[in-house]
C-alpha cells in the first residue's frame, strides 16, 4: 500500500512556510524550488509524523490555491502534542478557530480552522 502526501496550493508559498513554520511549528523538510519567474514551484513541510507537500499557483498546469468564497472541498488531520498551545497560535496569528478547542469522546482534544491561505485544519490530541 502506497502512502497519500497532500499537496497544497497557495497564493504566496514564502508566506505560508512561514505561517506554518510558525503556527503549526513545521520543518521544512525540502527547501523550496523556485521558478524561473521567482514563484515556489515545491516544498515539502512536516509537523511530527504529517507531511505535505506545496506550491504557488499555477494556472498553465491548472493548479490554483482555494477560492476564500466557498467552502473547503477537502480537510486535513494533524495529530499535535498539545491543541491548545496550536491554537493559541493559531488566532495569535490572525485566524479565528471554527470549532474548539475542546474535549470530542471519540477524537480527543479538538479543534478546527481554516489557515489564511483557504486550507481548512482539524488539529487532534490523544487524551487519557
């Protein structure tokens, strides 16, 4: 069985590994390929065993970041060591959380929100 690895698309990749780096507390974990025109067309980022991958935009190979109008076609799961430490990050840099945090019988510590860049995140933490 193969392993699935998102692949997220933004308007400002710089601005995002930066958020993420320190919001999430994510390691690049391959620097970013830039483009002849200066846009990020690759990095790699991860936050504990989670990892994904990202680019700008790119409407010639029909990659484009999510519209803020609608609503999110897809959510990511990260599993943290302490939610309320990620959230207090989180709105700290300027996102307010949808949902949480709070206790959820069957996922533990939870909350979610969506990052200034359209992706909409559901961070958990193991309790008891």
């Amino acid at each position: 069985m193969g392993e699935l690895t998102p692949y997220l698309c933004v308007t400002d990749a710089r601005r995002a590994i930066d958020w993420y780096v320190d919001v999430l507390g994510a390691e690049v974990v391959l620097e970013p390929i830039v483009m002849d025109d200066g846009r990020v067309g690759h990095v790699e980022l991860a936050v504990g065993g989670g990892r994904w991958m990202m680019s700008d935009e790119f409407g010639s190979a029909g990659v484009a970041a999510p519209d803020p109008t609608r609503g999110a076609a897809v959510s990511l799961h990260l599993e943290v060591a302490d939610v309320d430490a990620v959230c207090a990050r989180v709105t700290g840099g300027g996102v307010t959380l949808d949902r949480g945090p709070e206790d959820d019988p069957t996922a533990g510590r939870l909350a979610v929100f969506r990052d200034p860049f359209g992706h909409r995140w559901f961070v958990t933490q193991s309790v008891g």
